[in-house]
C-alpha cells in the first residue's frame, strides 16, 4: 500500500491504532471535527444467529468507542450461504445487528451482501471526535497503571462452544463430553460479547488516559504490545489481577484453546518475560483471541483506583488493574508476567 500524504488523514494503516481518522476542521484546530471509520466482521462464534449479530455489531463498534468517538451510523457487511442455510437464519443474524446499533444509538443506512460459503457477518462504522479526544494506543507512560475493562477467555469459551456444535468434525470433540461450558458460562460469554464498550469509554472520559485500545483477535498480549511498542516502553501483568470469563480456566486446562490463541502466544514468546510460578495456562489465557474484548486503558497511578469504581458504577464489574507500564529503552515492548 502507497504510504498516504494527505496532511488531513490524521490516523491510518501505518500505525496499530483501531480506526482511521481523517480531520474536517481547519488544520492545526486542537477542537477540530474529525470522522473515524472501522469495519470488521467474521464467521460464527456462538451457535444462536440472533447471537452472532449481536457480538459482531458489539465488537465493530468497539474500536470507535476505544479512540474517544461516538459512532454516527453503520453499514451492514454480509455473506451468506443461500443454498445451505434458510433465509431466516440470516434475518435472525440481521436482527441481532440491529438490536444492539438501537442500543448504541445509531441508524445502519445499508450495507454490501454476497453469497458465500459459510456465514461472515459485521458492520463498517463511521464515528466522529473532536481532535482533541481523541485516545490513541500510543502514549503511555513508565509509571501508568493499566486497567482492563472485562474479563478475558472468549477464544477458550467460543472455541469450546464450536466443538459442541461440530461433534465428531471437532478436534476438541472428544473434551466437549464432559468439559464443555456450562449454560451458565456460556451465558457469561455472550452477554460480555454483547455488551457495548461504551459506558467504559464515557466512565474514563473524565480521567488522564494516556493510551488506549480494545482487546480483540490478537489478545492481552497482542494488543498491549502494540501498544508498547508505538510508546516506547515496557509492562509488567500480574496474572492474578487479570480477570477470567467463567470457565476460562478450566476448559484451557483441558486444552481448549483455538489455534489463534496458540498462534498469539508464540508471536508474542520473544518478548516476554515469564516469571517464576507462570504456567503455560497463565500465558496461553493472556494470548487468548478475544471477540469483542473490552477496553486497554494507560492511566496515571493517582488516577486508577478511581477509574475502577467509576467503571465498576458504570457497569463494567470485571474491570481491574492488570499491570503497570515500566521504562522503555532497550526493553520497549517487553511484557514481564507475574504470578
């Protein structure tokens, strides 16, 4: 791709960030109107289409929330098998969409459909801030505590729910017997799939954020790197403090874990720092694939204790102090895991 020169494309491809960014405002205006833009979208992650909407439109709608903007409306992005699948089924995925862009406020104007061989469903979403609110992934600060906004497992919990759904064409389907997720954590799942981060951002427009992203495809560790990096420092994660999604454990002890978890923790090995009493489990959970994840958020330590409760009053009861960010130099990007 041709490196882009428009001085009014203030975020693009060449960095890590969640959506694109591109100034209306007079340049040089810190309060200048900017439009964000995202897409995302992917097949079934959950067995109920109505499900499946719902996370999808949550998780594309996310990376406007993460970059400090208000989504302004969205366009539908559909495949569809018409010869396996009834129609109705696609309704059903069609009206989960629409459920939770009612809930965020916004109108879906259309959208794009082809027929495909097995279903894909997401939304591209067009959002605005002013620039001066805008919340990057880069910017944090040696001292800044990091703050996740909910728990972590959804790769382990969907991966076990697929193997249910599969059977006998599952790898995992000689675990799913009698280690598959209970209605009670597969209820846990979806409903913090669906659930708007939102609320998260507005509870931490009132605080010093120096750095923020959402938690997706490439997991904790992924994503906290991406920040690192772009900062120019380092972490430290205390696993005991990251919170777990109900069963999350259990089934990744049993070894259902998704080949894109796998495949996070191996990219993330060389710059990580595992401390003694981490145990593969810890990292494989700390890599773990996320769908529709919640917030990263790098804030001054006078300033954490107090973003918890208001994401907690707001909500977000998973949220907690994960971390902290520690000097760069020679170790940027390095993650050091603790028990």
């Amino acid at each position: 791709m041709p490196r882009v020169t428009d001085p009014r494309a203030l975020v693009g491809f060449d960095s890590s960030d969640d959506a694109a960014v591109f100034r209306l405002g007079a340049a040089g205006d810190p309060d200048a109107e900017t439009i964000l833009s995202t897409m995302d979208f992917f097949t079934p992650v959950v067995d109920a289409p109505f499900d499946f909407g719902r996370i999808a439109a949550a998780n594309a709608l996310s990376d406007i929330y993460a970059m400090g903007g208000e989504p302004l409306f969205a366009l539908n992005i559909v495949g569809f098998p018409t010869k396996a699948l009834p129609l109705d089924v696609l309704g059903e995925i069609l009206r989960g969409g629409a459920a939770v862009a009612a809930e965020a406020g916004i109108p879906i104007l259309g959208g794009h459909s082809v027929d495909f061989d097995v279903p894909v469903y997401g939304m591209a979403v067009t959002g605005r801030a002013k620039a001066s609110a805008l919340r990057r992934n880069v910017g944090a600060r040696p001292g800044d505590v990091l703050v996740l906004t909910k728990a972590i497992g959804t790769g382990v919990l969907t991966s076990a729910l697929r193997a249910r759904v599969l059977g006998e064409r599952s790898p995992l389907h000689l675990l799913k017997r009698d280690h598959g997720p209970s209605p009670e954590e597969e209820s846990a799942a979806v409903a913090s799939m669906t659930r708007l981060n939102r609320d998260a951002a507005r509870a931490a427009a009132g605080f010093r954020v120096s750095a923020t992203t959402d938690v997706t495809g490439y997991g904790l560790l992924g994503h906290l790197r991406e920040v690192l990096v772009g900062s120019g420092v380092g972490a430290e994660i205390a696993v005991s403090g990251v919170p777990l999604l109900p069963g999350a454990r259990r089934l990744a002890e049993r070894g259902v874990v998704p080949d894109g978890t796998r495949r996070n923790l191996e990219s993330a090995r060389p710059g990580l720092q595992a401390g003694p009493g981490v145990a593969e489990t810890d990292l494989l959970l700390l890599a773990d694939a996320q769908t529709s994840g919640g917030l990263l958020l790098a804030v001054p330590p006078d300033d954490a204790d107090a973003l918890v409760a208001r994401l907690h009053a707001s909500g977000d009861t998973a949220a907690r102090r994960v971390g902290f960010v520690l000097p760069g130099g020679a170790d940027a990007g390095t993650i050091r895991v603790v028990p």
